[in-house]
C-alpha cells in the first residue's frame, strides 16, 4: 500500500513539471488587442490580478485606471487627499499623483470613487486632460458627435472630439470623411481596450517629439514671461506658441494704437512697458502676485474703494481705457488700475469658472485661477430648476445666470447665502455639538496628516453652548456662527486655530497669511467675530462695510469687505446648507427672502406707520449693481395691510437695538412696495 501511494506521488510530481502553468501570454493570445496589451504588461502599467492573471475582458475602475495612467506618465507617488482611498492601499499613491496633477478629480465631499468603474466619456476627459498635461494642443473643430445630447458634460463633448482627432480613442460608428461619429459616451471599456488607449497615448506622444515625460516638480506652472513694450510707447502683440509676442511697430498714443489693434486681423493685445492694456477675446483676472489682492474702485480716480478681490480670480470686461479698466466683479461695477488687472486671450486659455448641477442635486461652482492655473470646487445648495443636470452655467455673481451662448437662463439666489444672519436656527446646543463631532471624525478618517487627532483636538469641539448663547445674546444666527468657523479654520484644524484660537481668520491677510489675532480661548474668537465683525461693521445698517446682514456675495453682504474670495459668502452658504442637511433639514426654506429695490435710503420701521417715532433703522443708499437688482437682503416672517393701504411686510431687523425694558427688537417693518421677492427655488 505504502509502495502504491509513493508511486501515486512519483506520478503526481511528474504531471506537476510537465503541465505548462499558465502565462499572461495564454490568455493574451488571439486577442484583437494583444498587442496593445502586451506592450503595456510588459511596461508594468496593466498588472495581473492577486492571482497572477490579467483578465483583459475585465471593466476598469476609476482607480485602476488612475493607476495604469499615473504609470504611463510616469508622475511622482504622492499621498491621496479623498476620503475614500486608504493611504495603505496598493494604488494610493497613483490615484494621489493624479489627484495633484489634476488630471482626475473627485466629489466635492471628498471622495475618488476608486471603484466606479469608468465610462468613455470619463476616459476621454481624463485623456484630454493628459493630453493638456503634456503640453499638446489638438484641432477638433470638425469633429461632429452624432449622440452629443446624451453627454454628461460639455468637457465630455470637447474631450471626445480632442481624443478621436489624436486618434487615441475610436467612436462606435465612425463615417468614411472619419469627421461624424458615435462615441457611446455611457459605455464602458474592458481592460484591453484601456490599455489600446494607453499605447495610443504613448505613440501620439512620440509623434510629436515630446522628450520623455519626467514626474511632476512645480505645484504651480510656471507663467510665460510677459513682453516689454517701450515704456514710452503703445505696441501691438499677436499670440505665438500660446504666448504673447510683440509686433515690431510702436505707437505714440494709445488711440493711434486702439486704431491699429482694432483693424488687424492678427493682433491680439496691446502693450505699454510691461502692462497688457487690453485684449480683443478672453478673460480679465487679478493680477497679483499670489498674496496681493487687487482693488475695486468706484471711479476712474481711484479714490473710494467698492470692494477687492484675490489674485489671480476672474472679472468681467466691460469697458479698456488708456488709464484704467472698467470691470465686473460679482454685481459690481468698477474700475480697476492696469498694474492690479491682467488678461489672457481665449487662444491661450479656455479655462473659466462655470456652475454645474450634478446628478445628486447639488449646485457646484468650479473656479479657476489664473495665477496657479488650477481650479477649486465647492457646493452651494440645491442646484436651481432651470437648470439642466451636467449642463455647464456661468455667472459674474452667482444670481444671474447664462447658458455657454451667453443667453440668460435664470436667477436664483442660494438660501443660506441669502439668509438673514438675525434669524435664530432650529438646531439646539447639543444638537450642533453632535454635528460638530461628527465632521471632525469624517475629517480625521480621511487619514490626511492635516486631520490627525482631530476627534480629540480640533478647536471647534464643544462649542454648540457658546455659539446658541451668543446668538441668544447677540442676535447673529448659531449656523452661520458655526460655518464661518468651519470655513476659517479647517474644521478647527488650521495653524491659526491651534496656535492663536482664531477661528474666524480675524486680520488674516492674503499678503501674510501667517498673521492674525490671537485669542486665549476659541470662545474669545467666537466673541470677537461677533461683536467687532457682525455687530460693528458689517452687519449693522450704516456702518462702513454694511452691505447686508448675510454671508452674500461681492455685491451684497459680509462677503464685499470680509474675505478677498469672492465666492466666501457661497461656501460659508454651502457649509450651512449641508450642516442643515445633516441635522434635519429644518432650517432651510424657513423664510420668504426678498430685496430692497430703491437706490436712494430706506427707513424700517417699529410698526407699519409712517412717522418720526416708528424709525428704527435706515438702509443707506446704495447702488443697486449691473443687474439693478442688488438691493438690501431681508428675511420676511409675516404681512398685513397697514391703516395707509399699503402691504407692509414684518422682517428681521438688521440692527440690535433693545426697547425700554432691555429686551432686543428682533423685527421691523418695511412697505411693500419698496421690496421684491427673491427667487430660492
């Protein structure tokens, strides 16, 4: 028996070294894309799975692809900043050498989506990005898209016409010119199919002689160095490689070169020593450097400031002039100084900020920086119902809204971002005290560095008692208290926070960042954003920078002189909306919200009657912005007819003012007819 079961073994043995193990090879051969596949595994970018194999009819997930693209790049490791993706896993640093160069993005709550698996239309953005990446401009124009109204995205559409003109992905159904296709932007690829994309990648690449791709260094691309014009002199620039280049002839004034520049064909810019005057198509942005904000004049004079904004941001063009630039910032209009204001022509830059709805609901705004050449992404509320999901929007103020036409599509002002800050929220001490544990433990769970310990050291623990009290107190709403410390100090979790208890980045400059107010306690810092910032200036009516008792925009509110971002008042509303969210939903939509709509000053009143006494505070006149519909934000709680005929209408009383008896007037009255509603929808 003993002599059997060895022989049993001998036999088995024999088998074992004779049987061919299985190759990546076998399961690659006959394949219609063994080749492209080959190459690739050969490479180490496509590798085998757990089991050693390579399963080339497998789907591709977002992560798997970021991985075999970060390879074929050849970019740097870096660590991951989503949510989603566990430092330790054996992709994270692919999927975070990706994230930095911008070519894959994620969720605005933070996460990759590393097991999503990718659809052609994601493929094809994520390759025009590389494509960009690389340095490669493509010509596309005569690409048409026969199921274009089925994409995502309009950068789904110019992507996929970008991708089949580089030849680097195919449409499903292609005409004999090979200029009409069916892309089929939902499909999904297989793993050979990416990796057919990827070879393609690497010998369009080739053809264009591109030296071999290094990982990446700068965080921040390098700017073209602008021309020099004569000081004395007026010069044209035509764009030449994506860059600015002079033309050789000089003008003594700069209306003899307007004259010129208007009547060329090619000229794309006019210069005067090193200053770009004025461009013929493009964007305006603030000049800086990074740290040097740029100022917001009410006049060619330059005399009285309307507001600033942070280098690098978007403005609108409205009028050139030889000593300033007329501009559009939010709903204001102002002049600005040629040394605070540059521009880039569309032929060399696409880039702009746009809103997009995406398929949760959510309003996003995506902005773009002209100096980092970077964009940001934030979400504001609920995306508005004129809008279409994935369909991108563009707005100067985040009110009004145009189509990629340029036609206008609709008005709507974000909720919260529009709020009275004198309403009370719902949500109690404990309440608020629960949410704020909450966040600080998903913080910490993303594993960043910058969020380590948070559950157990962040500066906005425990403090839901404070913030109830000093809305009790002093009449400024607890959620928008909370948000804007959220906002400031990164959960808590800033410099500034840990080492000066400034949650509310309190004298913190663009220009030195490192600056600020210190404080013993947060609950000091609590103190000091509400007496000295919303109960001084800001948001008592009168006061220097009162424009509004809301977070608001560049136009309207806290956000015209409170923070060089001209979208801070739409994220501190984005923060209040999600904590809402969170915690019940109970406080959103809760008022009616309307405007004041006269330029000159506006009295509210004690009760609905007209007389000396009923004053309780005055709107100061104001400019009522581009639009004409930038007047005051009020918050309406009730209505009647008063004894002159008139609707008047019971509001939150922007001023904190208390009766004889000590207690705060929390309401005024103001007529009808000297408001409009505003559309929250």
């Amino acid at each position: 028996m003993k002599r059997k079961l060895a022989a049993m073994i001998v036999i088995l043995m024999l088998l074992l070294q004779i049987t061919p193990s299985v190759s990546h090879a076998d399961e690659l051969t006959g394949l219609t894309l063994e080749k492209e596949l080959r190459e690739l595994v050969s490479m180490g970018i496509i590798k085998g799975f757990s089991d050693g194999k390579i399963y080339p009819k497998a789907d591709v997930s977002r992560g798997d692809f970021a991985a075999f693209l970060a390879r074929t790049m050849k970019l740097s490791a870096e660590v991951p900043e989503f949510t989603d993706v566990n430092p330790s896993s054996a992709i994270a640093s692919e999927i975070g050498a990706i994230q930095k160069s911008g070519i894959m993005k994620g969720t605005l709550d933070g996460r990759f989506m590393p097991t999503k698996l990718m659809t052609r239309e994601e493929m094809a953005v994520t390759a025009a990005r590389a494509i960009a990446y690389i340095g490669i401009s493509v010509d596309a124009q005569e690409i048409v898209l026969t199921d274009e109204s089925i994409f995502a995205s309009a950068e789904g559409v110019n992507a996929a016409k970008i991708v089949f003109a580089a030849g680097i992905m195919n449409g499903t159904k292609v005409d004999p010119t090979r200029t009409i296709i069916t892309f089929d932007p939902a499909g999904l690829s297989k793993r050979d199919q990416v990796a057919a994309v990827l070879s393609r990648f690497l010998a369009f690449r080739a053809k264009h002689e591109l030296p071999e791709l290094e990982p990446e260094e700068p965080s921040v691309p390098e700017k073209p160095t602008p021309p020099v014009a004569a000081p004395d002199k007026f010069q044209l620039a035509i764009v030449e490689n994506k860059a600015m280049k002079l033309l050789d002839k000089k003008y003594d004034t700069y209306a003899e070169a307007v004259k010129a520049f208007t009547t060329s064909p090619i000229a794309e810019g006019i210069y005067q020593g090193k200053e770009l005057l004025r461009i013929k198509s493009g964007m305006a942005f603030a000049q800086g450097p990074l740290g040097n904000a740029t100022v917001i004049y009410s006049s060619p004079t330059f005399a009285t400031q309307l507001t600033y904004i942070e280098a690098g941001r978007e403005m609108g063009i409205l009028e050139y002039a030889e000593n300033y630039v007329k501009v559009q910032v939010g709903d204001t209009v102002g002049y600005v100084k040629h040394n605070q204001i540059d521009f880039v022509p569309v032929s060399i830059s696409e880039s702009k900020d746009y809103y997009i709805g995406n398929s949760a609901g959510e309003l996003l705004h995506y902005t773009y920086n002209y100096l980092t050449h970077a964009y940001g992404a934030y979400s504001i509320g609920p995306v508005p119902e004129f809008m279409k999901i994935g369909t991108r929007y563009y707005s100067r103020d985040g009110v009004h809204f145009l189509d990629g036409s340029g036609k206008a599509v609709g008005t709507h002002h974000p909720y919260f971002q529009f709020q009275s800050i004198r309403s009370k929220t719902e949500y109690t001490a404990e309440e608020l005290d629960a949410f704020i544990l909450q966040i600080v433990a998903e913080k910490e769970s993303t594993g960043l560095p910058k969020y380590a310990g948070a559950t157990l050291n962040s500066k906005i623990i425990g403090l839901g008692s404070y913030i109830k009290e000093m809305e009790e107190y002093y009449r400024v709403n607890g959620l928008f208290i909370l948000s804007a410390a959220m906002h400031e100090s990164d959960f808590g979790m800033s410099k500034n926070a840990f080492e000066k208890n400034n949650l509310f980045g309190i004298r913190v400059f663009d220009s030195t960042p490192e600056a600020g107010e210190k404080y013993a306690t947060p609950e000091r810092s609590i103190e000091a954003f509400v007496l000295e910032y919303a109960n001084k200036n800001y948001g008592i009516p009168g006061r220097p920078y009162a424009k509004g008792a809301v977070p608001g925009n560049k136009t309207v509110g806290f956000n015209v002189h409170y923070a060089s971002d001209p979208t801070w008042g739409a994220k501190i509303s984005g923060h209040m909306w999600r904590t809402d969210k969170a915690l019940g939903s109970r406080d959103f939509n809760r008022y009616r919200l309307a405007r004041t709509n006269v330029k000159s000053s506006l009295n509210v009143r004690t009760e609905p009657v007209v007389t000396p006494e009923t004053v309780l505070f005055t709107y100061a006149e104001r400019d009522l912005g581009r639009s004409g519909e930038s007047g005051y934000p009020v918050a309406i709680v009730e209505q009647q007819k008063g004894a002159d005929g008139y609707i008047w209408y019971k509001i939150f009383a922007d001023s904190v003012t208390h009766d004889k008896s000590g207690q705060h007037i929390e309401f005024g009255w103001i007529r009808g007819d000297f408001v409009t509603d505003l559309n929250t929808k």
